[in-house]
C-alpha cells in the first residue's frame, strides 16, 4: 500500500468535502427521522403504525440503512484528509463489512418485531443505493 495517495492536498479536500457534505446531510437527516421511533421495548410493540409512517416517508423511503453508509462514508472522508491509502483499505475491508454485518443483524431483529411489514419494505427499499 503506497504511503500517500499522490494527489494534492486540494484535490484530496475536495473529494473528502463531496462525502462528507452529503453525509453529513443525509446522518443529519436519518437520525432525525428515526429519533421519532420509539427505542423502549413497551412503547415498539405498539409503535408497528408508526414505524410504518416513518419508513414510508423520508431518507428511510430509500435506503434502508442511510446512517450505516455515512459511517462508513466518514472513514473514506478521513482517510483523504490524512492521506492515508491504508485507513482506505482498513475501511473497505474492515469497516464496511463491519457495518454491513450490523445492518443484517437490525434486519434480522426487524423481521422479528415486523414480520410481514419489513419485507415489503426490504422489497420496495435499497440496502444501501436506492433502489430504482
């Protein structure tokens, strides 16, 4: 793995600011719409119209997991701000499986709590990309 990635500081900042702007917007946007789901296990059971609402309006209308790929999106942003190729690979092979493997693991526990609900919207939703 090369030690820098051979591009100016400029150029670098101005690709780290093309992710991060929308990921930050779109984590903005995400967390805002799911704080609206209720995280106490009492008030989930009753929530299944709710939880419904909300996924079947904003960022969550789209993209199943829109905060798991800004995450990811901040190691990509910080490895070109550190010049660092090596934090890019650590996040394409370590965290982005990582978060992948957390995004599954949500999934399995929301078929759990919405059987028939979650997969009409994993049909209709992308993973990660909108589907089109």
């Amino acid at each position: 793995i090369p030690s820098s990635f051979g591009i100016s500081k400029e150029w670098r900042y101005a690709m780290a600011a093309l992710i991060a702007i929308p990921s930050l917007i779109m984590e903005l946007i995400a967390w805002k719409e799911v704080g609206t789901l209720p995280m106490n296990p009492e008030k989930q059971a009753k929530s299944a119209i709710h939880y419904q609402c909300v996924l079947s309006k904003g960022i969550y209308r789209y993209i199943r997991h829109p905060i798991f790929v800004c995450e990811f999106s901040w190691f990509y942003t910080l490895s070109l701000l550190l010049d660092s190729p090596f934090l890019m690979v650590v996040s394409g092979v370590v965290m982005q499986p990582a978060c992948y493997h957390m995004c599954k693991s949500d999934e399995a526990q929301l078929e759990r709590q919405y059987p028939s609900e979650y997969k009409k919207y994993e049909n209709d939703t992308g993973f990660w990309l909108p589907k089109f």
